[in-house]
C-alpha cells in the first residue's frame, strides 16, 4: 500500500519533464514556477513545486538561488500551515520527479 503522503504529491505536468528531460532547464524551470504560482502560498503543492524549481536552479549552477527555495520548500513540508503532518524527507520531490518517464 502506497504511503498516503506519496498519494497527495503535486503532479508534474508532463510538458515540464519532457523540457527538463530535453535538456531545456530554463524552459522547465519557467514552466515550474508559473505552475508553483497557480497554487496557493503556503500550500503543500506550491511547496513541492517551489522545492523541485530550487534543485533546478542547483542542476543549473544557480546555487545561492536554489538552495533560498529549498529552504522556503523545506519549511513549509516540516509544518504545513492547514495543519498536514510534515512530509517526510523521503518523499520530498528530488529531480527524479522530473524524470520523463515518470509514472504518477
């Protein structure tokens, strides 16, 4: 049985992985963030967005960038404001999401 956490992830939509799979990191990451934006502030999506545009600003040597919207993302995963259980570590979205061939 799939964690429940791993079950309310933000799915990624494909034309994001298929730039990012591409070798188009700017284009992905623009696509990321109008889609972080398209969720509210705060919440578990944007969150796991703002996370998956932080470590491809890293992929992109954008380091100092990345690392402030991994720690935005990483706040709000340990303490969700609508009171959801923090995500665990181990299901943080990591590149691997962005993979093309991705089942969600």
């Amino acid at each position: 049985m799939a964690h429940p956490q791993r079950i309310n992830r933000v799915i990624v939509p494909d034309e994001i992985r298929l730039a990012f799979a591409e070798g188009q990191e700017r284009h992905a990451l623009t696509l990321l963030l109008r889609e972080r934006d398209r969720h509210a502030a705060g919440s578990r999506a944007w969150a796991e967005l703002e996370r998956l545009s932080g470590l491809v600003m890293i992929h992109m040597l954008r380091e100092v960038e990345g690392t402030f919207a991994l720690e935005r993302a990483d706040t709000l995963l340990d303490a969700l404001p609508d009171g959801t259980p923090p995500v665990r570590r181990e299901d943080r979205p990591t590149l691997a999401w962005l993979d093309a061939d991705q089942e969600d």
